[in-house]
C-alpha cells in the first residue's frame, strides 16, 4: 500500500507542477519548479519514503525518453554536425574526467585520484532530457540545440564506461590504458547495433504485420513503440554493452526507416499523444525524484561538516563551487578551441568566418547542463 501511495504522490505532483507553471507570473523552467516541489515532499508529514534504486531508475526512466529524443533528431541535422557532436560527447568527457579528476585530487588530497576520477566522469555527462526540458522550444538557435542535444545523447555512454574503469581501478588498484580504450568501442559500438537491430526489426515488423487499415485498431502498434526502448537497453545490458546507445540507437533507427510517418492518421495521432503523455509524466517524475534526493544528500553532508566545525561546513561549500567551476572552465575552454580551430579551418579554404564570440560560447558552456544520468551515476 506504502508504494501504491508514494507512487499517487508523484504523479499528483507532477499533474500540479503543469499546472503551477501555467498560473505564474513570471516565466519558470518546469524542471525547476518539479526539483522545487520534490524538495517540499521531503517534510516528515508528506515524505513519501523514495528509496532511490540506480539500477531501477536508469531502466525505468532513462530509456523511453533518450529513446524519444533519438526519435525526433533530425537525420540531416545530426550527419552535418557528427564532427562537432563526436568531439563533445567523446574528447570533451574524457578531458574532464583526466582534468577534473586532478584538480579534485589537488584541491582534497584526501580523496584518492582513481576515486576522483569516478567522480569527474559522473560530472561529466550532460543530459538530454534536462537539457530540452530546460530550455524549451525556440530558445537556443536551432543548429546549437541539435549539436547539444546530439551530445547529450552520446556522451552518457562515455561518462559511463569512464566511471566503470575509474571504479574498478579504485577498488583494485590496476589500470590499463589500452584494455579501457579497446573496452570502451567495444561497449559503445555494440550499444549502437543492439539498438539499431531492435529499431530496424520493429520497423520490419510494423510495415508487414502492425499496419492496420483506418477502421483498425492501432493500439497493438503503440504499445509495441513503448516495448521498444527497453527492449534495447534491457537486451544491451544483459550483453553487457551500453543500454543507453541501445536506446538512442533504436530511436534514431525509428526516425531512419520512418515508421511515424507509416499507417493510417489515427494510428500516427494515438502514438503521438500517447509519447506526448508518457515524456511528461517520465520527465516530470524524473526531476521531482531529483528533488526529492537533494535535501538529503546535500542536508546530510553539510550537516555532518557543521559537526565539525563552521569551517568545514564553509569549506565543502567552497569545494563545491570550484569543482562547478572547473567543469564550466573546462567546457569553455573545450569548445571555444574547438569554434577558434574550424574558424581557422574555414579561413584557409577563403570562407569568411570570425573566431566566434563570446555570447555563443557562452550559452554552449551553461547549456552542459547536468541531470538524471550523473544522479544515478
């Protein structure tokens, strides 16, 4: 009955937390009033008793939405940019883990360097779902939100499989550069065709069986849309490659063979008011989790550092913000070298093209935004 109950609460919150937003006078990002909400929820009368589960949650959560994210990236989009996005999501994170991962051993020496490597790969990856929640529609130039969302997409896997190697060199004190590199493709290629599979089999399947003429039913069809997501990661997973490309792979797969556009209209319109929902109330329950989680995560550190003394409470704050610095620092610095050099590359073949300007490499680094991934991670 107790889970029946926590689980009414949430999506309650989350139906309010729609409609909060609407009733505002000022305009606020719905993530940040659902995180809000979650917080509120941790008071003794109302807390829900959220025992948080990594593994669930990145099976649960995680899956139907990168898988609707991958759907919806434009093909064309995503080939131009592959450079770009392969360059974020890949040398981006692997620099921050190595960069980050020293600074944090040299700003707290106590902290072991394979340890504060695993912390910096699960800082790393920015998020997809955060990201596009956040910022909404129309608000970031249309060629920069594919090249961050393309990232976003991409990059859990190496954030992952960084923090794995970084974990496992904690535990046993051995590292190899080579079998992390090798293990690395490895994982990531065979993600991309577990999922790629999974999608193009569903896609044979729907264009031969689940089509239904207009007077059909098209529920059969739907529900199998919905199977598919963790249907891939669930199958990665147990080959013991990334889950998370299996199920960005087997949207993009989807949006690939054009199986939207398939069928009569009543089957289009049911299966995209029904991911409509689902991206909502997964969303929605997802940053109202990380709200839930923060009061007792940050609450117990600092409490534990006032135990001490006022100056160590001051200097967790502290640590806590060069670290955020760092990682914005870092990110800067990546991506305007990155602009400066293809600003260079065009020059040489006579196209025109200034180093870019500080306001688009601005809104690129404060856009590296952080959420469910680094949350489980």
């Amino acid at each position: 009955m107790e889970t029946i109950f926590t689980v009414l609460i949430l999506l309650l919150a989350v139906a309010l937390s729609g409609i909060i937003v609407r009733l505002l006078p000022i305009k606020l990002p719905l993530p940040l009033l659902q995180i809000a909400i979650g917080a509120l929820l941790t008071f003794p009368r109302i807390n829900p008793h959220v025992t948080f589960d990594p593994d669930v949650f990145m099976a649960l959560f995680i899956p139907p939405l990168l898988f609707a994210d991958g759907w919806r990236m434009p093909k064309r989009e995503f080939f131009m940019q592959r450079r770009a996005i392969l360059l974020l999501a890949l040398g981006l994170v692997l620099l921050t883990v190595v960069a980050v991962g020293y600074f944090v051993h040299w700003l707290v020496p106590q902290i072991s360097l394979p340890v504060a490597f695993a912390l910096a790969a699960v800082l790393s990856p920015t998020d997809a779902v955060a990201l596009s929640a956040i910022a909404g529609k129309d608000k970031i130039p249309a060629q920069l939100m594919h090249i961050l969302e393309g990232e976003a997409l991409m990059n859990d896997a190496s954030g992952l499989v960084a923090l794995k190697f970084a974990v496992a060199a904690a535990l046993t004190g051995v590292f190899s550069l080579r079998q992390a590199t090798l293990s690395f493709f490895l994982i990531a290629a065979g993600g991309l065709a577990v999922g790629a599979a999974i999608g193009w089999f569903f896609s044979f399947m729907s264009s031969r069986f689940l089509n239904v003429d207009a007077e059909g039913d098209p529920a059969p069809g739907v529900v199998m849309t919905l199977l598919i997501p963790f249907a891939a990661y669930l199958f990665a997973e147990h080959l013991e490659v990334s889950g998370v490309l299996a199920a960005v792979a087997a949207g993009m797969m989807m949006n690939y063979t054009s199986v939207a556009h398939m069928g009569p209209v009543s089957a289009r319109v049911r299966a995209t008011s029904t991911w409509s929902m689902i991206e909502f109330v997964f969303n929605g329950m997802v940053f109202t989790l990380l709200g839930l989680q923060f009061p007792g995560i940050l609450g117990k550190a600092l409490l534990d550092a006032h135990h001490t003394s006022n100056v160590q409470m001051l200097r967790l704050l502290g640590y806590i913000g060069a670290v955020l610095i760092a990682l914005y620092a870092m990110r800067f610095g990546w991506v305007w070298l990155l602009r400066w050099v293809a600003s260079r590359g065009a020059a040489r073949h006579g196209v025109a093209n200034a180093v870019p300007g500080l306001r688009t490499v601005a809104i690129t680094t404060v856009a590296g935004v952080r959420g469910a991934v680094t949350l489980a991670g």
